[in-house]
C-alpha cells in the first residue's frame, strides 16, 4: 500500500483572489512505513498576505530563485500518481492543487490519486473534539516542537505520525528487525529449553467478555459505528 501525506503553503486563503501554492511538502509511506520525501518552494508572481506571511514565515525573497509551478508539475505529478494522498482539510490543499494543474492544462489530482482527509477521519474517530494538527499531536504524543511556524514539509512529516498513531499502527520504531538482522539472529538472545512444558491458556471468563463487549459498544456509539471489531461482528 502505497500513501503519501501532502501539504501546501500558499499565499493566501482564496484561489478565486488569484492566491497561489509556494510551498509543497510530500511524505510518502509504503505499507505504513515512512520512506522518500518531495519538496519544492515555489514562485508565486504576486505578494503573499500579511496573515498568510504571519503563519508561514515565507517571505518573497525567499521564492525569488525558486521555479514556478508549471516548471514543478510533471514531477509532482510523478511522485503522487497512483497513491492515496492524506491531507488534513484537503479540500484546501487539493482546491490549490486543481487551481494551478488547470491553469496548466493538466488533469486534476483525483484524476491521478485518490485523496484521504485525515480531518474528517480525525472527526469520525474524535467525535465533539478539536482535531486540529496541533491537537491530535498533543492527543497522540507526536513532537510537534519545532513546530513554531508552518512549513509544508514538516507538517506533512508530523501528519504522517499522526495518521500512523491516529489509525492505530507503529510510527517510528519498527515491531522488529529487518529480514537481514533476523536471519544473523541475535547472540544476546536466551533460547528457551526444547523439554518446557506448553504455556498456559487462560480464557476469559463470562463477566469479562460481557465487559469487554460492553466497552465495543460504547467505542461504537461514540465514532458513529466505525468501531471495527463490531463492524466485523455485524450481519
């Protein structure tokens, strides 16, 4: 399963005021594994707003030397084609993305790959909560520390922890070694006797499945039937 987790900076709020993409921040992940990543500043040819100037950092000299979007596109377009794309709030991003791939004549990006919002998703599993990027990091434990303005890049790395975490997986540190470092095995490692008796199986008892069934329920109820141990149960 390939994925890709995506975000944008751009020079204001509004694709219909002429606002455009300059950042563009891509981390892809591979059967939940976080592997190559894609960046590119970008020049806009018009001024960035104050308010947006004041989230990002992102001045004009910066995007002075930097390629336009027509320049960036074909490359993009390579390294997204046939993932799923994770956005938080991606009908921004993708509204973005549609406004500079139409200006150029190029197919829109749900015509390339298809787009997960982890916004909506956070909001299904967090029913009533804030589930903005900072909050899940705090809700998840993910570091958000460098985190003092917003970069495309960054955000796309600490949203890929999130989602990791969010959809229940390992995010940094893998279950176990690779293929190479098992097939060496470990010299600190103790074998157990061939002659030890079998482990002991302990069931649960009635109380403790009428509990647990109970705690299913309520996880249910609270993400809107998305539980997916009930799902798996249901007729």
């Amino acid at each position: 399963m390939r994925q890709v987790v995506l975000d944008t900076e751009t020079t204001g709020l509004e694709t219909s005021q002429g606002h455009r993409i300059i950042e563009i921040g891509c981390v892809e992940l591979t059967n939940r594994r976080m592997g190559r990543t894609w960046h590119q500043y970008l020049q806009p040819d018009r001024e960035i707003d104050a308010a947006a100037a004041e989230v990002h950092g992102i001045t004009a000299d910066l995007l002075a030397d930097k390629p336009r979007f027509a320049e960036i596109a074909a490359e993009l377009l390579d390294f997204i084609r046939g993932a799923e794309l994770l956005i938080h709030n991606a009908s921004f991003d993708v509204g973005f993305l549609d406004a500079e791939l139409t200006a150029i004549g190029s197919a829109c990006v749900r015509e390339t790959c298809t787009v997960l919002d982890t916004l909506d998703l956070a909001r299904q599993i967090h029913p009533g909560q804030k589930n903005s990027l900072n909050a899940l990091c705090r809700r998840y434990n993910v570091d958000d520390s460098k985190r003092e303005m917003h970069g495309a890049l960054l955000d796309a790395r600490i949203l890929a922890e999130v989602y990791l975490a969010m959809t229940g997986g390992q995010t940094s540190l893998a279950l176990a070694a690779d293929a190479k470092d098992l097939a060496q095995g470990d010299p600190t490692a103790i074998p157990l006797p061939a002659e030890r008796p079998p482990l002991r199986i302990i069931k649960a008892g009635a109380e403790e499945l009428e509990a647990h069934a109970a705690s299913l329920q309520q996880i249910d109820k609270t993400s809107d039937g998305n539980c997916m141990w009930v799902r798996l149960n249901r007729p």
